[in-house]
C-alpha cells in the first residue's frame, strides 16, 4: 500500500451527544495519509465537534477513532500527533512572533538513545536545544511567509499575519495531521481568498494530512481532494469537489454547494424526464413514472430564441455579478435561475434548452412524513411533539365509534383505544404552517429551506426534535418559529404492530 493511499484516521461508528441532544450520529469516514479534507455545512452540523473528538478535546458517546489503525478514543490530546489551528488564533499577546512559535517546543521533549561506558543502550527524554529550537521556528516562519518576523509584536501583525503564525506554530511541532477550524473565519473576503491559495500551497509543501472545518463551500471546494458535506450530525455525502458539485446525492447538498434550479420532475421513460410541462433527455436511469428531484445548475441552461427552446419563459429579473448576468426566468409556475455573459433584459421571452448531461436527476428525499403516535382517552392522536383529531375508524375496516368513544368494528366487537400505538402518515403538502402558534397542534422552529422552483421545502423542528417537512408557496426565514396545523382527513393512520409486519 502506498503512503499516499494508507488510512491515518478512522472514525468508526462515532456518536456524540450531549444531554440527549445528538449532535453527531452513526459517522463512519477515513482520511489518507496526506489528503486534505474538509468537513463542510451549516452551523451546528456537527462538523466542529467531529474535529475536536479527532483532536481528544472531546470524547465520543459511541464508536472509536483508530490513527494508523491503533485505537486512540480515549487518548487524551497532547499524546495525539496532530495540532489544531481554531478560528481565534489564541496567540500570546505578551509573547513576540518567535515565542508564540516556539512556545510548543520548549515545552516539548524528545527520545535520545544513550550509550553508557559499559556500551549499554538506554533512553531516555530531553528538551530541545536552542539551536533546534531556532532552526525549527524558522522553517516553520518560512513555509509561512514570515521570514523576518521573529520579533515582532503580535498585536502589530494583520489578520492575516496573525493567523499564519498561528498555522506556523501548529506546524512547528511536526504534527501527523494538522487540523483547522474555520480558520479564516475571522478575515475579509479579499484575504480570505488569498489565504485559500496559501494553504492549499503549504498543505502541498509539508505533505501532512490536513481536516479543515468550513460552512463557506468556496473554500471546500478551492482547497479539498475531499469534501464531506454534513447536516444534523450525520454525513449527506462524500467525494471530491467535482464529484459533490456535478453529482449531488440529495436535494440538500445540491443546494448547498453552489447555486442550484432544484425542479420537480417524473419519468417518462429510460432516460427521460418531464420537467415544467416538457420532456427533457437525461443520463440518470430511474424507474418509470417516478417523482423526482431534477438539479440544472444556472451556468448550464443555454439562452435560445423562443422558437428553439425546450422550455419557454419570460425574463423578470437581472442583476450583473462581476464575471456573469444572473437572470431569474418566469416558466408557468416555476422560476429557474440562469448564469450567462450574455444578458437578456426583464420582459424579454427567451427560450431554454438543457444537454442531457447537464440534467441531474434524484430521488425525492421526502415524499411523506411518518411518526410513531398513540391514541388518547379524548380519541385524539398525540404524535410530532403535538395532539390531534383524527379518524380513528381508519384502523378498522368499516368501523364506528359509538357515544362513550369506544371503537365499534365490523363484528360488533367494542375496543377501548386508549394508549394504543399507531403509525402516522401525513402528505408534505397536507401540513399547514403560520405565525398563529396559540391555535397550532405543534410549534416548531424551520431548520432548512429548500427552493423548489415554484415552491419552498421547509424542515419544521419541535422542541423534542421531532421533524416536519412541509411544502409551502410562502418563503420563510431559517430559524422562524412557526404553529404547524393538520386537518383531520389529511392524518392517516395504522396500528403500529400491524405497520411493524409490514
């Protein structure tokens, strides 16, 4: 097995939680000796605490990690070989540039084989000299591009500056991996960017495994051989930067990497989707007569006379971004966003064509919403964090419920259905959401919001973090907090032990 190929860590099972509260769930991953890989989402995805289990900062609930195929779970950090670059650099303000950098060294020390009179062989543990010291912490400067710096005072030093030094006394050190956490979290765009090319170049001049955490996905994708996109704790996909942006594994990914048109669509045939009325050729094979998710990224929609194109729509918006026109066109219901050099004027109707190559087709990852729920003594339904009316008679073919409540059947046999456990199924466009949370079933707050075209996905979580996914025509805001309501017909229902046989 090559260097470049052998696993330096694995994270196997790795669970974490804290107070009931998961915020990493079933990880499984590897990193190869000298990959740069990136751990990409939204804030409070679980992508921090994955990088401080790896350092030992945290402790996993579950699984367990292995570097170089040893187990190190419960090894504490400072006998790991990796280092940590945080978003605040945690620099010494009393300590000069040399200092900050060599502060690791002077108290690090290091195995030397002694030889006594005798000719006998032991070991034993020493510091560093000053001369090693010095040499180390100037390598270290200029692999940064510090050279010159040794004493200068830190408050006097850019961000930029200071956050190299940082990575130079991380580095300083030697470490196996070097982990970094939203590292230029704390810089302007224009540094950022600069700082990007930095250290994908040092990341190639040290050949270290590097494990970058970032919810800015033009820094994964400017600096990864790898990238793991994570939401809610748990990984959505991996693959290289490529792989993520022109295959994305679900409508979550598609939208957060980059801008998306996520369409609804059906199959019409092998490798055949309708899309806004139109039939589209396509290179993914799904089965006939399937609902699902199509991805057109804006920059792959050609501009056609009306006459030429497979769809047809009027311009309603332009906005000039620098390198391309960004234009929103109107095609029936839905709206698809285009990218092009060219600009086409709001009014104007223009024609839209698609390569087959081009058209990315997924399954729908929601279709439904299923809950676990119980009947109450009230004949209501308690099930996502709330309590609701339903009809009941569904559990039994032909039944009625008589004045006391009870559950008549077909056979004339009277069931009490209190407490009894049901499956609960409800339509992603049967849930109604507003501001009005004194009336609502259940009150929940939007984590996600997905674009569809011509409508919004929302992702509603209650309190006990239960799930709701609605499809809405209203644009929310992530993080509102909204009453979810369900009519009674749109709640269907099934006994939970004959569910479970299914």
């Amino acid at each position: 097995m090559s260097a470049k190929s052998k696993k330096i860590i694995e994270l196997i099972n790795i669970g974490k939680e804290y107070d009931e509260t998961v915020a990493v769930e079933n990880f499984n991953f590897y990193v190869k000796k000298g990959e740069f890989v990136t751990f990409l989402g939204p804030s409070g995805c679980g992508k921090t605490t994955t990088l401080r289990m790896i350092a030992g900062f945290e402790m996993p609930t579950s699984g367990k990690i292995l570097l170089n195929g040893e187990d190190i779970t419960n090894l504490p950090p400072h006998k790991r070989p990796v280092n940590t670059v945080f978003q605040r650099y945690a620099l010494f303000p009393h300590l000069d540039v040399y200092d900050n950098v060599a502060f690791g060294l002077k108290l690090k020390k290091v195995r030397v084989v002694m030889e006594d009179e005798n000719g006998n062989r032991f070991e034993r543990f020493e510091k560093l000299t000053r001369d090693e010291i010095d040499e180390k912490v100037k390598n270290a400067l200029k692999i940064v591009d510090l050279e010159g710096f040794e004493d200068r005072n830190i408050n006097t030093l850019s961000g930029g500056q200071q956050q190299r030094i940082a990575i130079a006394r991380a580095i300083v050190n030697e470490p196996e991996i070097l982990l970094l956490d939203e590292p230029l979290g704390a810089l302007d765009l224009k540094m950022r960017k600069e700082m990007q090319i930095e250290l994908k170049e040092m990341h190639r001049k040290l050949g270290i495994t590097f494990i970058y955490v970032t919810h800015d996905q033009e820094e994964a994708l400017t600096m990864s051989d790898t990238i793991v996109v994570m939401k809610d704790g748990m990984i959505q996909q991996i693959g290289t930067p490529m792989d993520i942006y022109n295959e994305p594994k679900n409508a979550f990914v598609a939208d957060f990497i980059g801008e998306s048109n996520i369409l609804s669509g059906i199959m019409t045939d092998k490798f055949k989707v309708k899309i806004a009325g139109q039939i589209f050729d396509c290179v993914d094979d799904f089965a006939k007569n399937e609902r699902v998710d199509v991805v057109i990224r804006p920059e792959d929609i050609e501009m056609v006379e009306p006459e030429e194109g497979t769809l047809v729509g009027k311009v309603i918006s332009t906005v000039f971004k620098g390198i391309h026109y960004e234009m929103t066109v109107k095609v029936g219901k839905n709206e698809i966003i285009i990218q092009n050099t060219d600009e086409r004027q709001p009014g104007q109707t223009i024609g839209l064509k698609v390569a087959p190559q081009n058209i990315h087709i997924m399954a729908k990852e929601f279709t439904t919403n299923l809950f676990d729920g119980y009947v109450t003594k009230k004949n209501t339904v308690v099930f996502g964090d709330g309590e609701y009316e339903a009809d009941l008679t569904q559990l039994y073919p032909n039944s009625t419920i008589d004045e006391e409540g009870y559950i008549v059947t077909q056979s004339g046999e009277k069931i009490d259905l209190t407490d009894v456990d049901v499956t609960v199924e409800v339509g992603i466009k049967d849930i109604e959401i507003d501001d009005n949370q004194e009336e609502a079933n259940a009150v929940g707050q939007i984590v996600s919001i997905i674009y569809k075209g011509d409508h919004y996905q929302v992702m509603v979580r209650t309190e006990n973090e239960e799930d709701y996914v609605v499809d809405t025509e209203y644009l929310w805001n992530e993080f509102d907090t909204v009453g979810v309501k369900i009519k009674p017909s749109k709640i269907k229902l099934k006994l939970k032990q004959e569910a479970d046989k299914k």
